[in-house]
C-alpha cells in the first residue's frame, strides 16, 4: 500500500483525503498543515500533524511514496522543492504557482531531479474531456475552425459576504475560475491547433460593482491560426459552465442537457460534455442537413481518477498526464490575459521552455509581492535546491 501525505488540510485537502481513505491502493500517513483547525482533521484520521513539509521530512522519520500539496497557490513551488528534497513524487493542486519565477525555479530543479510532479488539473481525467479530445484530434472533424466556450455561473451573495477580499482585485473569477477553462481549451485543442499564441479580452464590474470584475469576454488564437472564445461570469443565471454541465461535483446543480463548451470543424463539430456531434454528409454545404448523434461514455469522478492515476506515476508506471511544462502553459496563458486586460492589447503568452527574461515581467497571480529565488538550469548543485522564499 503507498503512503501519502497530505500537504494542507482545507477544503480541497480533506476530498483528497476523503478519496485516498476509500482506495485501497493508498493509506494517509500524515497531514502537514500549520492551522489549528488541522489538528482534528489528523486525529478524526488517525495521524499524525506536522507544521510544515520541512518539519514532516526532518522530524517523522517516515518515508512516503508521495505527498498531495493542497495548499494555497503561493505555497505550491515550495512544496514542490520540499518534495524534489526528498525524491518523494508529488501531486500539486492547480494552479502549478501564482506567478512565473516560481515556474521557472521548479523547471530548473526538475532538471536536477528527475522525480516526477503531476498538477492537479483534475479535469484532464474526466471521461467526457478524454473522449472529446480522442474525437478532436481522430481528424474526423476536419480542420479545427474554432472552439467556444462558457463559464457562466451565478456565485451567491454569502460567497462575497464570507470572503471580503473576494470583492476586491484579485479575488474575481480570472484569478478564480479562469485556468480551469483554459487548461480545458488548450487539452481539447491542443493536438490539433498547437498552442494558444495570442490574446485578447476585456472585463467588467458592471453587474455586481465590486472594485474585482465579475465578467470578462476573451478571444484566443492557436499556432495553426484557429480562433477560440470564452464569455466568463460570475453573476450570470445560466446553466452553461463546466460544474453545472459536466455532473462531476455533486456540489453544484447540474443542467444535463446543457453545453459549456462547442468545437466546430470544417467537417463536423462536437458539443461538450453532452458529446452530441454532428458530421456533414457529402459536401459540406448549410443547405444539408448534417448526420448527429452522441459519442457514448462512461462517467467516472475524475478526482478518483487523479488519484489512481497519481498511484501510477508513484508506481512508475507512467508519467504524470499534466507536467509541470503544461500545466505552466495554461498558467502562462491565463497570465496572459489579465495582461491583456490590463493593457487592451494582444499579448502572446510566455513559453517557459524558451524565455526566461520575459517570464520575470508577467503579472504575479495574487497581490503577494516577495522577492524569490532566481534559479538558473545551469548553475544548481544537486545540494543546493532553495524553496522560494516564504511569502
Ligand atoms: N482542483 C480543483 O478543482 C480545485 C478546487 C478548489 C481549489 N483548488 C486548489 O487547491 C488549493 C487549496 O484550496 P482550498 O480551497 O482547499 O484552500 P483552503 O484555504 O481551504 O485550504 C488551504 C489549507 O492549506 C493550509 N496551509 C497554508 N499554508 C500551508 C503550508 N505551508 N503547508 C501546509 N498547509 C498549509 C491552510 O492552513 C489551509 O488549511 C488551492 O491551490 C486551490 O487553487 C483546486
């Protein structure tokens, strides 16, 4: 059985906690979370709680297979580096950090350190996403033309009320909700139309007047020149987002026969995730009717999916599905259009792998200014892997 520990025990924590006590692949072996709150989460699971990653790896004695870092997004990298310390394979919560130079460190280390790191982009192991994106990229859609998708959903006034700083810059849903979509988008299309290389948007307040916007329309270009949207709210009465579409979180209301997503081909297109598809017959012409019909899938909780996927890649017998490179696309991406938000012009989303210079002038995702440890590839000894400093 593999032992895991599990790094922050809030809300997210305890379902992975929830999930690793129901398979029996796994055994919980500790929490790691400096609240006191944490205290009865370990003791209601019968384990011991440590402050720190640092304090479980230098006080415990224990040696776990893996380690689950769910704490905010500004502790992420951190916990990643305590992990490489270690040679403990990790699963890191999205997004992979809130600003680029972490990415950047993590990147470096991972050279020195060959042990694996999956992000928690857990949609990536929903059934519905899987088999839209095997249709995509089979080609039987013909040459990607576009791909449209919806976030809309209605947050209640208790979300803002309990959480004031969800009313102010920061606190809205391209901070949010945001990555979820596009590491969605760029998964769906990735295969077929590259990567997404430019940007544009623009937000607004207008609705709830909250000093943070509450809606934002974006415009995506791929490599291959296809073109994406996506109409994101928070304060929208719609049915058409991917929690209240897809069914996978029974915390949200579900509208089944609703799409949150549509991509369209020059031979076919595919609305997700009712998987309803629709091919041309012959020519492809608006005066013919075109054959429909749904894929068929089996729905499965992509969270235990994650987890049995994370068993895997600590087994080794697989790589992790999202990589840190990925999942920094879409950190890059989502970067890229609060930018673009900012300036009201077209921004080209960072690629780490090739720059490192521009990396450094991306805006920081959260309002945490700290300075952090610049690590470059080719100057880390083995010895000297540094956490970016504390925030
Ligand atoms: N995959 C998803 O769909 C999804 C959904 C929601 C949140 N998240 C991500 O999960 C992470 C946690 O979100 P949450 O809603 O559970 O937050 P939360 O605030 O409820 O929980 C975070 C916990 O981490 C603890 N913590 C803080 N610093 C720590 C440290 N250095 N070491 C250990 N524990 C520490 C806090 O005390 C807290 O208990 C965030 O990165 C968030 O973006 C993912």
């Amino acid at each position: 059985m593999l032992k895991i520990v599990v790094a922050g025990a809030g809300v997210v924590g305890r379902r992975h906690i929830a999930l690793i006590q129901q398979n029996p692949r796994v055994r919980l072996c500790a929490v790691v979370d400096p609240s006191p709150a944490a205290g009865a989460v370990a003791a209601a699971n019968g384990v011991p709680l440590f402050d720190s990653l640092s304090d479980f790896f230098s006080l415990s004695g224990m040696k776990p297979h893996g380690v689950i870092v769910a704490t905010p997004n500004n502790q992420h990298v951190r916990g990643a580096f305590e992990c490489l310390q270690h040679f403990t394979p990790a699963l890191i919560e999205k997004p992979l950090a809130d600003n680029f130079d972490d990415v950047v460190a993590l990147r470096a280390a991972l050279q020195f350190r060959a042990v694996p790191v999956l992000v928690g982009h857990h949609r990536r192991h929903s059934a519905s996403l899987i088999e839209a994106q095997r249709v995509i990229a089979s080609g039987e859609l013909g040459r990607i033309v576009s791909v449209n998708s919806s976030a809309l959903f209605c947050k209640p006034d208790s979300y803002f009320s309990e959480g004031l700083w969800r009313k102010q810059a920061g606190g809205g849903p391209l901070l949010i909700n945001l990555i979820h979509e596009i590491d969605n988008i760029r998964f769906l299309c990735g295969s077929s139309c590259g990567e997404i290389v430019a940007v544009q948007a623009m937000a607004s307040n207008a609705v709830r007047g909250f000093e943070v916007e509450d809606s934002a329309a974006i415009t995506l270009r791929f490599e291959n020149g296809s073109l994406g949207s996506l109409i994101l709210s928070d304060a929208a009465a719609a049915p058409r987002s991917w929690e209240q579409t897809s069914g996978e979180d029974p915390a949200y209301a579900r509208y089944p026969d609703q799409d949150s997503c549509f991509v369209a081909g020059t031979l076919g297109s595919i609305a997700i995730p009712t998987l309803q598809r629709w091919q041309v017959q012959g020519e492809g012409s608006w005066n013919e009717a075109m054959r429909s019909d749904k894929v068929i899938t089996t729905a499965a909780d992509p969270l235990v999916r994650q987890l049995e996927h994370f068993c895997d890649v600590v087994e080794g017998r697989c790589p992790p599905k999202v990589t840190v490179d990925d999942a920094a696309r879409s950190l890059s991406v989502t970067l890229a259009i609060i930018k673009a938000v900012q300036t009201g012009g077209t921004v080209t989303p960072v690629d780490v792998r090739h720059n490192k210079v521009e990396a450094k002038t991306q805006t920081r995702l959260g309002a945490t200014k700290r300075t952090l440890t610049q690590v470059r590839a080719d100057a880390l000894p083995m010895t000297e892997l540094e956490a970016p400093d504390e925030p």
